[in-house]
C-alpha cells in the first residue's frame, strides 16, 4: 500500500498477498507471497506505484490497457482444479501454485472472455460446478451484468448477460438450488470521477433491487423491489415453503464504501466507528407467488458471514466476525454465531487491542467443525491464529498461536485440506 513514500488511500488498492498457515501436529508455519500481477511486477521494478487504483488516483498515473492494467488479485482465494485463484473483482483472476504460492500467470477462461470483471465471490455447487458474475456498470446506460457457469477440468460452459436497471455496485450473490440472487443496491455509478469508487453516488430513494436467475436458462430473470440498503457478503440462500430466504451482511447506506474505507487507512479513525461502517444479519425474504419482498433485520453486528456448507439449505446458524457485546469497539474484536431464526447469539469477544478477521469453517467427521482465522493485536505488535470450536464459542479458544511477525489484515482466505 506504499512505495517511494506515496500511500494508497482506499483499502481496496493494496498489491495482493497470499499468507499461508499449515496447522499439523507439530505447529503452524506461515509463509507469504505478493502475487506476480503484471501490475506489481512492472512497478516492483520501478519501485514506484505506476497505475492509479479503484479508489486512488495518482497524478502521474500511466494509463490503462484494459481491466486487468490495475489487477492486483487482492480480494479473495479459491481453490480451483489443482491451483488456487486468486481474485479480484474488476478483472481477471490469477493462478497460484497451492503450495508454493507461486504465480503462474493469468487465468484466461476462453478468448472471447479475456480481462473480463470476475467477482471474487464464486459459488461452487456440490457437483463442482462454479457459479460466479462480472459487474459491468460502466457498459450502456444502466450498467451490465455477466453470469458464468464453469465446470472443473473443462471450463466455461455457459456465460449470460443483463442489462440492469440501475449501475449499481455488487460485491458477491447468493444461490439456492435453482436460482442465482442479486442485490442491487441504489449505490449508482456516474461517469466523470477521478476514481472507480468516487464514480459512486447513494440515491436511497430508488430503493434496492434483487435479481433472480433461472440457473437453467440465464434469460430466465425474475426482479424484486427492496428496501434501500448495501451488501458486501451474503451468508446463503435457500428456498423454503414457497419463498427465498438470503440471510446477509445488510448496511444502512453505502457510507463504508464511499467514505469508511478510506478512513480505516488513515491512523485517526473514528472509535467508536460510525453506524454506517456496520453490517448487520439480515434476512431477505422473496415471496415466488406474489412477486414481493422484505427484510427482516436482526439488528445483530456481522461480518464476513458464512455457514457450514454442509447443510446450507437447512442450518439457520450464521458465523462471522462481530463486536463485544457493548459494540463500541472501532474494530471487529469478536467472532459470532447467530442463530438466524431465534436471535440468539453465542460470541467469544477477543481480548483489548485485537483485530479479528473471517472466519473460515473447517469441517470434522463427526459433523461438526471449527472457526479458524487470523487476528492482529496492535497493542502486543504481534499477529496470530485462532482456531475456537463451532457451537460453543463462548468456551474459548481450542488453540491460540502468534508470531512477531507482522500480517498485513486483508481480506477473504479459504481451507484446502492436506491430500
């Protein structure tokens, strides 16, 4: 996020670095790597920042080529065949070895596909088939949305374009059996800007929009009106008794994005962190025969929600990071599980002075699992690992490591189990 003395303002502009912990029996080892992008690689032999990011501009800037200029494969890994991806969102993703963490280049899906916006939030079925979209809104009037289905080991097989009613900013979706979900948020795009984020304007009073597509035919698309509201991360999506239910991370406005980001670089931010900057567990309800929806709100802190894929159509159990219970810490201090329906909560609140980033859920044999994810304590200057056990949060930590050694906090990691 710094080089010759220039620092980047947004959050989302930081050269993407993979950290690696293998957990065995005799400890944890880390291991990191920058990600060789034809950006990072041009400008590590600079040694000066070259292209201007989604939400920096620099006077000096080269212009860009086409989408993937100003990739840095920051935002997300999936392992994919025998590689792992990682992703970002403007443009294409880039290929890892899963041990090394070497980069072997660009993924190109096919040629008519090439610098393509591919989300760093694919969805892969049960079969293996990855669902995943690219975010268009500065293509026509209103914006365009790509739909990708991809098998392993074959590739592309089927990619889908919408014309959207509103340039709205997406950040991931949600899938059931039969259906692909898209929140479109009034977070509007409008040309003219100095950077992709600052394009950006909230205008609650258009309201938010959810797409349904039919996975069996993309020209299938069903539309939703909703309230006003924003969506980074969704937990999951199912169908029940006639509806669909998405439970999600819901912001008030889209103040994290346009503002709140660049606050979380600068030394000064707010504590207690403004409302704007917390999500919290939602429930969006489509109901398929009348055409309406709704939210619920449980008015819950969360981020980075997730659920044990295992029974992700059944469990009503949401885990992510979130807050102590008097929520006046300026960071995510505390990983939570919720339980959608009922309300309740079992949470471990770290220590003073921790940042705790996502969890990941790794499934054991006897059908439960754990909550494994990194922290930074800024008061010791030293960075670790948890591992607590899904279900009984509120006992504590199983297993606690640290380095002083100092991890960059970043964004969405995965588990990919020893062969």
């Amino acid at each position: 996020i710094e080089r010759a003395g220039v620092r980047l303002r947004h959050w989302f502009d930081g050269d993407g670095m993979v950290q690696q912990f293998r957990i065995g029996s005799t400890g944890i080892t880390h291991t990191a790597r920058f990600v060789d992008t034809p950006k990072y690689v041009e400008e590590q032999a600079a040694g000066r920042f070259l292209y201007g990011g989604a939400g920096t501009a620099l006077a000096d800037a080269l212009p860009g080529r086409n989408n993937d200029t100003g990739n840095v494969a920051n935002t997300a890994l999936l392992p994919w065949d025998d590689e792992l991806l990682a992703l970002w969102e403007g443009g294409s993703a880039f290929r890892l070895d899963r041990n090394r963490l070497e980069t072997f280049g660009r993924k190109d899906w096919r040629d008519d596909l090439l610098h393509m916006p591919f989300s760093a939030h694919p969805l892969v079925e049960a079969d293996g088939t990855m669902w995943n979209f690219g975010s268009a809104p500065y293509i026509g009037a209103n914006g365009m949305l790509f739909v990708y289905r991809i098998e392993p080991r074959t590739g592309v097989r089927d990619v889908g374009s919408v014309q959207l009613p509103v340039a709205s900013y997406m950040h991931s979706f949600a899938m059931t059996e039969r259906y692909l979900l898209f929140y479109l948020s009034p977070h509007r795009y409008q040309r003219g800007a100095k950077t992709f984020v600052e394009s950006f304007e909230w205008a609650p009073d258009l309201g938010s929009t959810v797409l349904l597509v039919d996975k069996d035919d993309l020209t299938s698309q069903r539309w939703f009106e909703a309230p006003a509201g924003f969506v980074f991360h969704f937990a999951h999506a199912f169908e029940r008794q006639g509806e669909i239910v998405a439970r999600l991370a819901l912001y008030p406005d889209a103040g994290i994005m346009s503002h709140g980001m660049y606050e979380l670089m600068q030394a000064n931010a707010a504590d207690p962190y403004p409302d704007y900057a917390r999500a919290r567990l939602a429930s969006l309800h489509l109901d398929l025969a009348s055409g309406k929806a709704r939210i619920d709100n449980t008015g819950i802190l969360i981020e980075f929600p997730g659920v044990d894929a295992r029974f992700a159509t059944a469990s009503t159990k949401v885990f992510g990071v979130g807050h102590a219970d008097d929520g006046q810490a300026a960071y995510s201090n505390a990983v939570v599980s919720i339980d959608a329906d009922s309300g309740r909560v079992d949470r471990y609140a770290f220590p003073d002075h921790r940042i705790v980033e996502e969890p990941l859920f790794v499934p054991d044999r006897a059908g439960t699992g754990w909550l494994v994810g990194t922290f930074l304590d800024y008061g010791r200057e030293v960075c670790g690992v948890y591992v607590l056990v899904a279900g009984v949060l509120e006992a504590g930590p199983f297993a606690i490591a640290t380095m002083e050694r100092h991890v960059p906090l970043g964004f969405h990691g995965c588990f990919v189990p020893q062969a």
